[in-house]
C-alpha cells in the first residue's frame, strides 16, 4: 500500500501539454481533456465537422507523481465540459481559473477511490 501525504494546493494549474516546460511543485495541478460519449461516437462514425466534445480532467502533483484528482465534488458537469472544439478553449480557462482559486485548500488521498479528494469544500 503506498502512502500518499496531504497536499495543499498551490494554486498553479497546467495543460498537460505544458507540463514539459515547467518545473512542477507538491499541489500543482494538470488539466486534461477527455472525449465523452458523444465525441468518441462522432470520432469514430467520421461525423467531426465542428470537432468533438468532450470535459476537462485533472491530476495533483503530491511532490513524487501525478495521481487522480476528483473535481465533481466541486465542479459542475457544465463547468467542466465542452460541446464542440471551438468551445474547449473557453472551458479550458473556465476549470483552469476555478482550480486557481482553490489555491491552499487541502486534498487528502481517498484509499478507496485510488485519488485526492478536497477535504473541505
């Protein structure tokens, strides 16, 4: 069983594409996108003209590695996603400004769910 420490967060938050160019720190965060159903459907069927949707994930620096990190528990599903790739930008700095904002909050490790989790929302 590995143990994982508390991390606040600090407040920086990353593309995951940005992650080679930064020297990253215990609670730093990684946003990535997903296709959910329906654009994994358009992606497959061919039907992408206006591009795919999808929402943003995220993952916490713990100061060794990248884990999971929930965000449902405070981020809406509207928050979050995106209905075509002309929008993604938008929800990108949407999720990036709100994780911002948590900056110094505490996330503990949910042995459970194998992921961090806010301790107070």
């Amino acid at each position: 069983m590995t143990d994982h420490p508390d991390a606040a967060l600090s407040g920086r938050v990353f593309l995951s594409a940005e992650i080679q160019e930064v020297e990253v720190q215990a609670g730093d965060v990684k946003i990535y996108a997903q296709q959910d159903y329906t654009g994994r459907r358009a992606v497959r069927g061919g039907h992408t003209n206006f591009g795919y949707s999808g929402y943003f994930c995220a993952s916490l620096f713990d100061g060794t590695g990248w884990r999971r990190f929930n965000t449902k528990d405070f981020l809406t599903r509207e928050e979050v996603s995106y209905a075509t790739q002309g929008e993604k930008p938008k929800a990108k700095s949407r999720v990036t400004k709100l994780l911002e904002q948590r900056g110094g909050q505490v996330a503990s490790w949910d042995t459970e769910a194998s992921q961090y989790r806010l301790t107070v929302l």
